[in-house]
C-alpha cells in the first residue's frame, strides 16, 4: 500500500514532547491511484481529551448497534453531569453553517424551490443529514457540502481533534468504528442523463446512480488516512463491521466485504439495476455463528426495492424479500430506511411508503424472519402526502416494541414486534408535515432513562414509551433530518440540517427526566 503524503507540523513548542499543533497530512493518491481533490486531514492534539471517558472501541452499524438505540456509557463526569456547547461545523469545511434561528424562507434557493425543496436540497447537499457516532473518546460527524469531509470533535468541550476535508463526494451517513479505525462511505444523490434514457428503454438492470463513491479508513485518533478504494456507483450508505469483516453498499448495485484492518476484498455481489440510498447496512448472526448482512435497495420498477442478506463469510446471497402484501411499495422502496435487528428474536424491521395513488401514500411497517426473510407482519401506521427524498422512519426496537416515525403524518407508532398491532401513536405537536414541508420523524427515536427521547423538524420531544404521553418538547432550531439523539450520561449530541453539532444537558430539555 502506497500513499503520496506530505506531512506538516505548523506550530510545535520544542519544550514538549507532543506538537501543539495542527499537524496537517495531506494525500494525493493511494496505491498509485490520484484522488479527485487534495485530501487534507488536520489533527489538533492540544484539542483531544487526557481522560479517558469510558466509550466503546465499537459503533459497529448506523445508529451505534443494531436496534438502533444510540445510548453510550461513559465515567466521564462532565458527561453525566451534562455540557452544553454549539459547533457550527460547516464553516470548517467550507460551507455556511446557517444560525439556528433562521428561518426556512432565507435558505439557499428557497426563492427557487420553495421552502420544502430548500430544507431537503441543505439538507442532502449541505449540511449533515444523520446523526453523529460515539466511540473511542471522540464524536465523530460528516458533512455532505462538496467535496465531503468527516471530524472528529472532543465531545466534553466542542473543539475539533481533526477534521478530514476532500472526500471522494458528499458524506451522508454515520460513521462506523472498529477498535481505533473509523470508516466513512461517500457518494451523491444525482443521476447521468443515460440512467433517464434506460428508463424510458424499460432497461433497469443497466441503472445505476452516482458514477463514482468511495470507503475510506481513518485513525480514529489522529485521522491518518489507512486506506480507502473507490466504489461503483454512490455508498451513501453506512457500512456495517462484524468480527473485523467491513460490509459495504454502493448505487451500483455492489454488495461487497473488505477487510475492516486492510481493505481488502473479501466478496464481491453484483446485484444489476439495484441502487442502494440511505439504507445503511445492519447484521443478524446466525446461531451457528455465521453473520449475514442486511442492507435495502431501491429498484426503479415494481415491486421498487428489496432487502437483501448475504453471507458475511462469502458473500452468498442468503435471502432478498420485498414489500409484504398486500402492500406494494412505491418511488425509493426499500432502499431509504435502515432496517433494524432484534437479534435475541432473529426478526428484521424496516418502514417504508406504499399503495402511491395521487400523490399520497401508506407508511408501512414490517417485518421479517431475520434467518430466511420470511414476513412475519406488516402494519399501516397511516396514509398521508407523499414525503420527499428519505421516504420514512428509522426503527428503534427496545424490548418487544418497534418504534418509529411516519414523517407523511408527523406521528410516532409503537408496535407489537411479535405480533404488529399499534400499541399507541402519537402527533407530534408543532411539526409541519407534507405536502408543504418534509415532515418527520426521519431519524430513530432514543430509548433512554425509561423515555423516548425523538428530534424531528426543529424539536426534540420527550415521550412516555408506556402510553405514547407526550412530556415536553424543545426548541432547537435548524432542521433536525435523519438524525437520532445519541445521549451519553446526561449531555444528548445533535447533528442539524443547517450545518451544526449541538450537545445539550437532558435536564435541560426536561428536568424530570431523573424521576423515571
């Protein structure tokens, strides 16, 4: 492995033994490939923490495992006494990050696309539209403004450790940790014309978006790049990581395994005309031992997506299912929402609209037998006007109850997972829904103290799990996407829409939180 690196220590106090810094690396190529733009990684030592705040080696999946409840332990005491500090990310990068307090009508091309079309273009171009990732001693947040760009920020006091700048493309998920290794995937939303002409040919094996995407590894301390290798077509999607095995996929309808340590290729599948969008890679490991991988793809004809799971050892595909019926699904499919996993059960759950009919739609849950994707329950949380871009709501599995948003309606379902029924569902109050603006909510809901803790538009809700009961809603401002609260101790870190990261004490947003 080969890389063109220069390395730079701007400022350095000969007095001390470590550099104050920034140290600056910058790569050009690697193995003798260039790269699209200088990749410049500045690390910061003087901004890192001496303690050790108690985070897991391993965010092995989007949304930190996966049942999709991001909740972190740390035996960092400012953590769980609380901090509060604003960071607004995007300036470092190279974009605007826009004051919280703005509202939708002053965003770029608002005039032009409306304001809808203004919160999803920031939001899909711009600023960061999921959550931000906890793990050894750093948090660690994408932007999605060209070209693309990860950091890593000290998560007691706000200040960037490193910052890696130049990606292959926009950055758009959540990154993934493997013990001292974090792994982004990149990759845009757009189309080539020709992908317009092979669907107007009815040739949909031969679609694929984003003509070029990327993995890269980094050093979860420092950000020296490891390695990295181009994909075909977009990885929008995060990867997954299970017992070192990196599983990763890509617009062009590639499924693929790497080494999580070198980046080499384990297995390869091709899956013609596939697309993978939003929905990051999540695992099941059978009881013998064998993982397979689990990711959602959008298909351009009916029945427009499938899940499909693979072989973590060599790549065969295990099973694919689709859209249980009676439903039928419809625009993106199955490839926007991550599906989660009960592994203790072996049930997969995913959300997704279906039944399209005049510009509206069902938001369906389901789900499936994880060891064959046999469906097992599909539920209609309720039909509404068809959201844009991110067509639904990342499921949250905490015991025997799914809970999800349906962003067409602005509600949040608990579900039976054994059975399907709506235990409850809850509108959530002060947050615009279609048809005139996106809707939410995207992201998976929290389970934390006993509560729900859910961020949608501009909030962040506290609900009662047992009876849908909604507690108190707080102001945030921006526009919270896709993303999750991620809380460790008593601090919750936001990403936002408009270009920052946000930690805020829980008592805060609800003092009474401690009572449950």
């Amino acid at each position: 492995m080969t890389f063109l690196n220069f390395t730079t220590i701007v400022a350095q106090d000969k007095g001390d033994q470590q550099p104050k810094g920034p140290i600056v690396y910058t790569y050009t190529e690697y193995n003798g490939t260039y790269f699209p733009h200088i990749l410049t990684v500045v690390y910061y030592p003087c901004n890192a923490t001496c303690s050790n705040l108690g985070f897991p080696s391993v965010w092995p999946v989007s949304n930190e495992n996966q049942c999709h409840n991001a909740v972190v332990n740390t035996t960092c005491q400012a953590l769980i006494e609380g901090v509060d500090w604003q960071l607004p990310l995007l300036n470092y990068v190279g974009g605007v990050a826009i004051p919280l307090s703005t509202p939708p009508c002053k965003l770029p091309w608002a005039q032009q696309l409306g304001v809808k079309g203004a919160l999803v273009y920031y939001t899909q171009m711009v600023g960061e539209p999921l959550g931000v990732t906890l793990a050894c001693g750093l948090l660690y947040a994408t932007e999605d403004s060209m070209p693309g760009s990860i950091t890593a920020i000290n998560p007691v006091t706000g200040k960037i450790v490193w910052m890696a700048n130049g990606l292959a493309g926009p950055a758009m998920n959540n990154p993934v940790v493997w013990h001292g290794i974090v792994y982004v995937s990149v990759g845009g939303v757009c189309f080539t014309f020709s992908q317009f002409v092979h669907f107007e040919d009815h040739q949909y094996c031969k679609i694929h978006r984003g003509r070029c995407g990327a993995v890269y590894a980094f050093n979860a301390t420092n950000g020296q790049l490891l390695w990295m290798r181009f994909t075909y077509g977009e990885a929008m999607p995060a990867p997954a990581i299970y017992d070192g095995i990196l599983a990763y996929v890509t617009g062009g309808g590639c499924f693929v395994g790497v080494n999580a340590t070198t980046g080499q290729t384990l297995w390869v599948d091709h899956f013609p005309g596939f697309i993978a969008n939003m929905a990051s890679v999540n695992y099941y490991v059978l009881p013998n031992g064998t993982p397979l991988f689990i990711a959602g793809f959008t298909y351009t004809a009916p029945p427009y997506g499938y899940i499909i799971a693979v072989n973590g050892l060599n790549g065969h595909e295990a099973w694919n299912a689709t859209m249980p019926a009676p439903y039928v699904g419809a625009n993106t499919g199955l490839g926007d929402v991550a599906p989660a996993v009960d592994q203790q059960l072996g049930i997969v759950v995913d959300n997704d609209i279906a039944n399209f009919s005049n510009g509206y739609v069902d938001m369906v849950t389901f789900a499936l037998n994880a060891t064959n994707g046999k469906p097992l329950w599909a539920v209609n949380t309720g039909r509404g006007p068809i959201p844009p871009a991110y067509k639904g709501g990342m499921p949250l599995i905490v015991g025997n109850v799914v809970y999800d948003g349906n962003p067409s309606l602005g509600t949040v379902n608990a579900i039976c997972i054994k059975t399907g029924k709506i235990l409850w569902s809850t509108k959530l109050p002060c947050l615009q829904t279609p048809p005139k603006f996106p809707g939410g909510p995207r992201g998976s809901p929290t389970y934390y103290h006993g509560l729900l803790w859910v961020s949608a538009g501009q909030y962040v809700y506290v609900i009662n799990p047992k009876n849908g009961d909604i507690l108190t809603f707080y102001w945030i401002g921006g526009r919270l996407g896709i993303m999750n609260p991620v809380i460790a101790g008593n601090t919750m870190f936001l990403s936002n829409s408009y270009g920052w990261i946000v930690a805020i004490p829980l008592s805060q947003i609800y003092p009474a939180y401690i009572y449950y």
